[in-house]
C-alpha cells in the first residue's frame, strides 16, 4: 500500500505544531488546523478542518483528549476521503480507544507518543501503536520520520500502555518534589542537590528539566503540562478503578510544566500544628493536647483485641494518665504524608512504641480559623 502523500494535523498545541513541524521537513505536505485559529507559520494552514481532511490521505490527530477527539472526528467524518487513514496520537482512555477503532474500522490507527516537545522536533518520540497490518504499514514512514515504533496488540492496549508510562513519570516528579523537600529541610543549595540528582535513578529526569527546577528557574516554555498529566492520571485511575496518589499531588498551576509540581513547597506550617499536638499528648501523656489536636466531635477507630473500637474524644482522653510512658525515651513518632485538599486534608504517621508499631491515619478540617483532627483511625502491628 502507498505511504501517505498528503498530512491533515488536526490540533497544534505544543506537541501538534511540533509533529506537523517535523513532518513538514520531511518533505510531507502538510495541512494544519486548530481551534485557535493561530498558524504555526511552518506548513499550510486552513480554517475549516473538513477542507484539511478533504485535502488529506492521512489524519493525525493531535488533541487533548477523548472527548476533543470524537467532537472533531464528528465534524470531518463525511469529508474523509475513501483509503484516508486516521493516525491518532492524542491521550485518551483505553476504552475511548476502542471505540474509535470500532467506529472508524480498519483506517484506524491509535498511536500514543512517549515523549515531549523537544523529542517530536527532533524525531526522537517513542510511539505505541495498535492498527490492522495494512493501516500500520501505510503510516509506518510517518511514524519513523517522528521516532521509534513499537507495535501492541489492539488500540486499546496502547492507550493503557500510554497512561501506565505517563504514571511512572508522576510517580518520578513526586519522588523528585520529596527529594528537593528533603534538601531544603536540610539548608542545602539548590543547584549542588540537582548535581547529585542527576548522578541517580532520577538523573535523566533532572537533566531534562533542570531549567524549571533552579532556585531562579529560566522562562521556558511548558513541555508537558501538570493540567495534562493530572488529566491522564485520572484517565488511569477511571480505567483501572485503582485510586492513584499521584493524581492527587501533582500540585501547581494546570498550565505549568510538569517539573514545576516537583518545586511546590511543603504544607503549611497550620496544617501540622494539630498533628503536632497529638504527638505531643503522646509524648507527655498530658490529654490536654488531643484536645488541642481533635475537634470535640471526632472519633478515633481501629482494631483493638481483636475487636472493632470507636471512642469519642473523651473516651480516649481517658487512656492517658497525665505522665509520660515509662519506656517513652524509647518511642518514636514520624508524619509520614500530608496532603491538602482545600479546606481539608489527610495525612499519615507511624508510631513506634515499644514492641507495638502502629499506622495512624489523619481527615483534618480548616474551621474557625484553624486545622484539627476531625477523625483518626489506626493499625495496630
């Protein structure tokens, strides 16, 4: 079968603009379209997709996500030439894949990119491709002018793939924000921690986005956005029913790029006072403090010999005695996560005493002008 003579673009954000870019040096003609109407001045442009579409053997499209992807597919469908081949390389969910690749049949070929800006300019993206034998043979030269190919078994499949790599990458930026947190803690310069970073398993990471992560970060363009990975890490954990934390803590501005999430400084001082408090009451005893820590309707449950326990603070107020455990030199307490949600949040800690070691877990709330404990349940081991 043919390769394709003539490219339809539909979408240049960033990582579009970049693909028809790279294509248009490559001696394909390529026609661009998106709904922003701005030109990216490099290939020919048009206003209505359909004439784009009309024009094109292939289709690629470039877009945010599912929804985008099935509006604009909606609009051109009638103008798709017969033999027009439907590239897709936007993030979607599994199951939005598949149902493209039912719709559009055989044409269809789903292939998520791995990589960024910098990577689809310089035809170095890695792309995920599930298509029939005779689509993937057709778009084959489009895909290696772009980067390296490897095939799945089904759109769907490369959907997943595409979302399960993109979580390893926030699972990467969080470790990184911990990392810098860390080193702040600690008073050490920024740019001798990111030396070091980039001598480990985060290295890669760091060397690529070291222009955000400086004390003075220079004024770069976004390359992926914390607005786009947080979209796909929702996308993955609808897909998977598997909550995800890192759908959570990807905080920054939506527009910002990603490493910017790994700059975000820790919670505010509020948040672990009452937390604070509570360690405190166990340190000393003293059940004044978990009056400080708890509001007055919270509750504190677990597992207690075997049993299901629901005390209301004054209930365990009672436990303690007003003095310090007698092997207390001995114990260790550690707020292992926080995060925040607004006016609430959660948070975890592991306390050490003696020869029990126990998991506490945290549903804070800001009222009356401050964070406190608004329940508490725990894990004995």
């Amino acid at each position: 079968m043919t390769a394709p003579h003539t490219i339809a673009v539909l979408g240049l954000g960033r990582m579009g603009a970049a693909i028809a870019t790279r294509l248009a040096e490559h001696d394909w003609d390529v026609v661009g379209w998106t709904r922003s109407g701005r030109s990216a001045g490099t290939f020919q442009m048009s206003d209505d997709p359909k004439d784009a579409v009309a024009k094109a053997d292939l289709v690629l499209l470039a877009l945010f996500d599912g929804r985008a992807c099935r509006q604009v597919l909606d609009h051109v469908r009638e103008s798709l030439g017969e033999g027009t081949v439907v590239l897709n390389t936007s993030t979607i969910a599994p199951a939005e894949a598949a149902d493209l690749a039912r719709w559009l049949g055989p044409a269809y070929v789903h292939a998520p990119v791995l990589g960024s800006v910098p990577a689809a300019a310089g035809g170095d993206l890695r792309i995920l491709v599930g298509a029939d034998q005779g689509a993937f043979d057709r778009v084959r030269p489009v895909l290696e002018a772009l980067g390296t190919v490897r095939r799945v078994e089904d759109a769907a499949t490369a959907a997943a793939l595409k979302l399960i790599a993109n979580h390893s990458l926030a699972g990467a930026v969080l470790a990184l924000r911990d990392s810098l947190r860390q080193a702040d803690a600690l008073g050490l310069p920024r740019a001798q921690v990111l030396d070091v970073l980039e001598l480990g398993q985060l290295g890669a990471l760091v060397a690529r986005k070291r222009a955000f992560l400086s004390e003075e970060p220079a004024t770069v363009a976004p390359q992926f956005t914390i607005g786009a990975l947080a979209k796909d890490m929702a996308l993955l954990a609808d897909a998977s029913g598997t909550p995800l934390r890192s759908a959570a803590g990807l905080a920054g501005p939506p527009d910002a790029d990603i490493a910017l999430a790994a700059t975000v400084p820790a919670v505010d001082e509020a948040v672990l006072e009452p937390l604070r408090a509570y360690i405190r009451g166990h340190a000393t005893g003293d059940p004044a403090h978990f009056r400080d820590a708890f509001l007055p309707s919270a509750h504190i449950e677990g597992i207690r010999d075997g049993a299901f326990v629901s005390w209301g603070l004054e209930e365990y107020c009672a436990l303690f005695q007003g003095r310090p455990a007698p092997d207390e030199p001995a114990r260790s307490r550690r707020i292992d996560a926080v995060d925040v949600h607004g006016t609430v949040a959660t948070a975890s800690m592991t306390l050490r005493h003696g020869a029990d070691t126990f998991t506490d877990i945290f549903l804070l709330v800001h009222v009356d002008g401050g964070w406190h404990i608004a329940n508490k349940v725990y894990h004995r081991r």
